[in-house]
C-alpha cells in the first residue's frame, strides 16, 4: 500500500496547487480567523456545508463572500428575515395570463455557492426549504424537480441562539452540515491590525483565483485520500460513544446524551478528514486528522439532556470527554 500512497500523495501535490492562491487572496481581506478560514476549504474540498455560528462583526459573512469572490462560480446571497417565505429561496410558479399558463422562476438556491446569512433569524418552514437542496442536490417547484450544478455549497451563517430574534434550527437541518463552526473574536494583534488595515470607503477587491474545474477535480482526489482500517475503526469508535458511552467506559456521560451522532456524522467525519490531509499535503489520513475536525462534525449532532444543561454542560464538554478516553490508534 506504500507504494498507492505515494502516488495519491503526488496527486494531491498537483492537485492542491491552487490552494495557496486561494488562501492569499481570502488573506487579502480576512485578518487572522485562521481556523475558519481552514475549515470553510475543508467544506469546499469535500463537498460539505458549513454552518458558521458567533456573535455579530466577526467577520463570518465577510469570510464567505470572499471565500465565494475568490472562485470563479456563480454566488447568491440570500438574506434570511422573519418574513421570509419559502418560495423566495427555491422558486415559484408564475402564472401568465396571456397564455394561460405557468412559467418556472428559479430562486436564489440555483447558484454554485449559496450564502444564508443569518439563518437562524426565519421561522422552521423557511429553513426547512434547504433540506433537499443541501441533501439531494436538486429542488423541486410544483411537479418538476430540476438539479442543482455543481459545485454546490451551502455556507450559512448564525447568531447564538441567545440573541434576539432568533429561531433553533430543526435537528433534521443541522445534520445536513457536515461542519459547524464557532468564531472567536480576534486576538489583540490581529484587532490592531484589522484597524490599520480595513479602510471602510474603499474595500480590497477579490479577484477569482480558482476555477470550478479545479474544485471538482481536487473533489475526485480527495476521494482517492487512503483510509486505513485503523483509522475508520477510530471513526466509528467516536461516533459509537455518543450513543453508548458506558461501552467506552464513560457511563457518566450516558444520562447526559438525548441523542448520539447519526450514520451521517461517520461519513462526514471520513470525508473531512480526508479534506484535511488534501490540505496538508498528505496522500493518508491518520488519526490525528480525524480528531482535529471531530469536534466541528459533532458539536451539533450529539443533543443534550436537560440533566447536562442543569450541571452547565454542552455537546462540546461531552465530545471532548469522548475524544479523550476513546483510544487512538
């Protein structure tokens, strides 16, 4: 197996040449936010949407549109509000008077990478309308389902659920993003950059650096990235113990859990890491890949008792918990 190895590891060295194109170019905008700015191209590399959570002015919007300016696809925003209906997102029918019949207008889902800004600000049925976008790639407008191209990506951005005027997602929602990411605010020196650099009358211009081509084509060695049986053991052992801790020896947890993780994090956890050792540079994925995005695939998978919110716990607590008993290989 050395030998495939090192033929996907010079794949990967081909392939990820745009990488550092796309990496400068966001830089040319996003001051630090590091860790996001490395997930959201997990996300893109390995065809997954991206739920991005943190207080207002932390540049998660931002970091998606230039994220989207940076490759040359075609970007729709859509600006989530309380009044917003679900026709305004996928379609409608429209009916003409002049021939007595209906037309098909297409809403702001057909496009390459979408930006739900502030998701969590519109009632269930509204979020809801993503699900078959996000899950099957395609929608459907009266009788007629249309597909959507690739590549397609959801990057949605939130405020904590604490904030005013604002909406949980459904749990059948949250698990279509294989990421769920939380920002931070930004260190003293990068703050003081940000002031010195950010000139809010003339804003920097992103150009597009990448091509769809060099996505889908880095999407397809991505999926060539070798996992070992090791390491998919690994996989399922953390999935495992969100649902039957007390089988890794952590029955403390086990009232503290509603529910563990779906079949889909497992997929979604593989699939990530792989993306990672892309990003990397590596032709393997090893465990320490997959505990790196472990907690950005299941921190909004594993749902909590109202027993672990009386002792102040989150998923997060837990799934750090699991990730430090359950033996690496």
């Amino acid at each position: 197996m050395t030998v495939s190895v090192e033929s996907i590891r010079r794949n990967v060295e081909a392939q990820s040449r745009f990488v550092s194109r796309l990496r400068s170019e966001i830089a040319r905008v996003i001051v630090g936010q590091q860790y996001m700015v490395d997930r959201l191209l997990v996300g893109l590399l390995a065809n997954g949407h991206i739920l991005v959570e943190g207080v207002p002015g932390l540049a998660k919007t931002t970091a998606v549109k230039t994220l989207a300016q940076a490759l040359d696809c075609k970007f729709s925003r859509i600006q989530f509000t309380p009044d917003l209906l679900p026709a305004d997102l996928i379609g409608t029918m429209v009916y003409s008077p002049k021939d007595g019949g209906f037309t098909t207008k297409k809403g702001p889902i057909f496009g390459n990478i979408i930006l739900a800004d502030e998701i969590n600000r519109a009632p269930a049925k509204v979020q809801s309308a993503l699900l078959e976008a996000m899950q099957e790639r395609q929608v459907t407008i009266g009788e007629s389902s249309y597909a959507l191209e690739e590549p397609f990506m959801v990057l949605a951005t939130q405020n904590p659920i604490e904030q005013e005027g604002t909406y949980p997602l459904p749990e059948a929602q949250l698990d279509r993003f294989m990421l769920k990411l939380k920002v931070v605010y930004p260190t003293k020196a990068e703050e003081r950059e940000i002031m010195d650099r950010v000139d809010i009358l003339h804003a920097a211009e992103v150009h597009p650096v990448v091509m769809k081509r060099e996505i889908v084509e880095a999407r397809e060695v991505v999926n060539q990235i070798y996992v070992d049986d090791k390491a998919k053991n690994y996989i399922v052992d953390i999935v495992q113990a969100t649902r039957h801790p007390d089988a890794f020896g952590l029955a403390n947890l086990k009232n503290l859990i509603e529910y563990g993780a779906s079949p889909r994090a497992t997929i979604y956890l593989q699939q990530a890491a792989r993306a990672l050792a892309f990003l990397q540079g590596e032709g393997n994925v090893f465990p320490n890949d997959v505990k790196q995005v472990a907690m950005d695939v299941l921190r909004h998978r594993v749902v909590i008792t109202y027993e672990a919110e009386a002792e102040n716990m989150t998923s997060e607590d837990i799934i750090r918990r699991i990730l430090e008993t359950v033996p690496v290989p």
